[in-house]
C-alpha cells in the first residue's frame, strides 16, 4: 500500500527517472549480446553527462545510478588469479559432479563444481549459481567485523542537485558464516563431519549496536543439505524477548527500514534450487573489482547516496535471470550479472511483480592482500574484500549504502577470511545458536 501510495506521489522529474528504468530494463535482452563499445577507456570519468558511453557495459540498475549522480573511474583491467589449492580441488572432484532432478548438486566435495559449462545446456543457469555459490572467495569461515550502514530517502531539489537524507545509522558487532562442507583451509578438510543439523552452512550477524531501540537485534540462518528443506532463520527482538522464525518469503523482505534483504546480500544469499535460472547471455561488462580507497567515498552528485570508487571492463560477464519459485516472494526476477573469471557476483537487478526495475545490489570491492591498506594485517595472497556496496530502491527513491568495515572505524581489519576455529577471532558453533543469540542480545 505505501509503495503504491509513493507511486502516485512521484513529481514529474521522478517519473522521468522511472521511465528511464522501465525503458532500459526492457531493451536490455537486446543489449545482452550487444558489443562492448571502444569509448571507455581507462582515465574516463562516467557521468550523467556521458552515460551513454557504457550503456552496452552495465545494467539498466547501473545506468541509474549513473544517470542520478554516481560517477565511475574506469581503470585498466587487472586479472584476479584463482588460488592455486582451490584450482587442484577442482581438477580433483569436478569430473564426479552432477546435478540432479531436484537441481541439488550431487557428488560434490570441494572446488568448482562445473568448471566447464555448455550454453546449450539447458541448467547453464543453474550451474553457473553453484559455481559462484562455492567459489574460492571463502571455503570454510567468512567473519566480518563492525560493518555499518546508512539508510535513507532520495530526492532531487529546486536546483535540480540529488540530495541523500540519511533517516538511520546502523552497526553490527559481527557478521560470520561457516561452511560444513568444501572446506580447504583448515582442518577438519574436506567437511566437518559432526554435522548433527545436516547443514551445508550457517550463518548470522549479531548483535546489533545501533540504532539505540534495535540494540542486541540479531539473527541465525541454517542452509541445509537437503535442497527440499527451506532455511531455518530466527530473528531475535530483545524490546519484546522473542525468538520469530522467518519463512523463506520474508528472506526478500527488506530488513529494518533498509533497503537489503536476507537473500541480496553478496548479490544472491538465497537457495539455488529456489528459483529456475537461465544464462541471458555474456559479454565484457563494467565492475568495481580493484576498489582503492579505505573508507570508501560517497558520491558528491547524488548526495552520497552511492559510493564513487574504481571500475573496469571485465572481459567476459554471465547475465543470469532467475524466476522464484517460492510463493509471495518480493521480487519477479533477479537479473544476476557474474564475472567469468572468478564467478562474483558484481552486482544485480530485482524486479517487481509489474515487471518493472525495482531494486539495484552494487558491490564494490578491493582485491588485495590486504583488508585495510591501514593495518599491518595480512594474507598470504590476495583476497577479495567488499569493503562497501549499495542498494537502491528505484521506485520508492530509497537507498543503503554500507562499508566494511564501518564508516567510523577505519582502523579495523574487517574482514577475517578462512581463520579456523583457533584465532582469537574466530568462534565455536555455539555462536550458531538461538542460545548464543539470545546471550550476546542480552
């Protein structure tokens, strides 16, 4: 009802910007096998002004942003090497790999399940999900620490400037997953095999800091092995001492005044067999894969409602749709846009009922041994870090925008990757338990 009634409120300039969605999502199947054009280049500077320039590189979301105020620096294109150990996991186990008729991946121990995919292949789309499902970004642990969020409303003022109004601040103490299987870091390798719950992983973010009347909000999720049983996930409220259980349709719903739902986060969060997939086509695309600056820096054009950081053309992108099957689901379709080489999401299209553009999920990420160029803390090789991305509700002219690690803590790692269960950051799987919820909300 409020976002119908928004509708019907838009003034003429923002119904001139919804138009431009609606335009750009609907020739965008034929710009799926279109060129890349010749103009971009590294030093470009993409603005409102030259948009036009990548309109065969980025989605109808991009474009957007880009036409209300979010530049984009190209630089060159800088490959990302796969990690020599994760190569050999493929090379291992992939030639055993199926999928079966219930689309649950089958025989599957470590490494990319389908290194070589076939177009023609009617479940390309699906296939190419598990790769970026169980890609090398992480293997057995992710542990994010402090990130923050703002979250808030988006308008064009008298002089024809955007302004972003920040309604909410938002920090989270931490945000872990574990996997049970696939492991290739730490013992135990290749799976834990006490996995009493029958988990492929688990994961949450607890508790929350702020805002003040959300302190010690936090919430759990199992996924399960078993591709027929949805995700487990309770939120906990401590203003009214109650554990809710959530449905797998309130995954897409956006949580507490954001604009990010559970199953947006990382580009897709949500279960693969949850939706029918197909691969719309590939071609070089934009992306922010080699991001430089620690805190990020907020666009000046748009208000700050986006970050203003480094991108490049990768030379091969999949463009992958997805149609939910799950009832009273938000969204209509997700338009995935996945890089080749590394299979990372870079950042995705949702779409509503209407089959209109919706919502827009931009990742931009640092690809360093190092979380924070700050610190001393370091891999010993290079990782992939979302160190910010952005969510935008087109429709509603909302937005969230995020950094890791927060804004006001740029002295932080952040991000701690395949750590185990020994470091002093790290946890048991007890943190994976209302029980654990329940105390840290506390």
């Amino acid at each position: 009802m409020l976002r119908e009634w928004l509708h019907q409120q838009r003034d003429g300039e923002n119904r001139m910007a919804t138009a431009f969605t609606c335009l750009m999502a609907a020739s965008f199947l034929a710009l799926a096998a279109a060129p890349a054009s010749a103009d971009v280049v590294p030093g470009d500077l993409i603005t409102r002004q030259n948009v036009e320039k990548i309109k065969n590189l980025a989605s109808p979301g991009i474009l957007w942003a880009v036409e209300n105020g979010m530049d984009l620096k190209i630089v060159p294109y800088k490959k990302i090497d796969e990690p020599a150990h994760y190569t050999a996991a493929t090379e291992k186990y992939s030639a055993q790999v199926k999928l079966n008729d219930a689309q649950d991946v089958v025989d599957w121990v470590a490494g990319r399940p389908f290194p070589t995919v076939d177009s023609n292949d009617p479940m390309v789309g699906t296939k190419l999900m598990y790769n970026f499902e169980r890609t090398h970004y992480f293997t057995d642990d992710l542990n994010v620490r402090v990130p923050d969020a703002d979250t808030g409303n988006f308008y064009v003022t008298a002089d024809g400037n955007r302004q972003y109004n920040v309604e909410r601040h938002f920090i989270v103490d931490w945000t872990r997953r574990i996997r049970f299987k696939g492991r290739l870091e730490n013992e135990p390798i290749p799976e834990i095999a006490d996995n009493k719950d029958g988990v492929f992983g688990k994961q949450g973010f607890y508790p929350l800091i702020e805002p003040f009347d959300l302190k010690g909000v936090g919430s759990i999720s199992f996924r399960y092995l078993d591709p027929t049983r949805q995700d487990d996930t309770w939120l906990y409220v401590p203003t009214i001492r109650r554990v809710r259980r959530m449905s797998s349709a309130q995954r897409s719903d956006a949580l507490f005044g954001q604009d990010i739902d559970l199953d947006s986060f990382g580009g897709y969060a949500g279960q693969i067999p949850w939706f029918d997939w197909k691969l719309i086509g590939e071609k070089p695309m934009l992306a922010s894969f080699h991001g430089e600056n620690l805190p990020p820096v907020v666009c000046e054009k748009d208000g700050g409602m986006t970050y203003c950081e480094n991108w490049e053309v990768r030379p091969k992108v999949f463009i992958i749709e997805g149609v939910p099957r799950v009832p009273n689901y938000a969204y209509s379709k997700r338009t995935i846009f996945m890089d080749r080489e590394v299979y990372f999401i870079a950042y995705a299209d949702m779409y509503d009922n209407a089959g209109e553009l919706w919502k827009t999920v931009i990742q931009n990420i640092r690809t360093s041994t190092k979380p924070n160029p700050r610190l001393d803390f370091e891999y010993d090789r290079e990782r992939m870090f979302v160190y910010a991305f952005t969510v935008l509700d087109m429709q509603l002219l909302h937005g969230t925008r995020a950094a890791i690690p927060g804004m006001q803590f740029p002295n932080e790692p952040g991000w701690f990757i395949d750590i185990g269960f020994d470091n002093e950051n790290s946890v048991d799987e007890d943190w994976f338990t209302i029980a654990g919820l329940l105390t840290a909300g506390k």
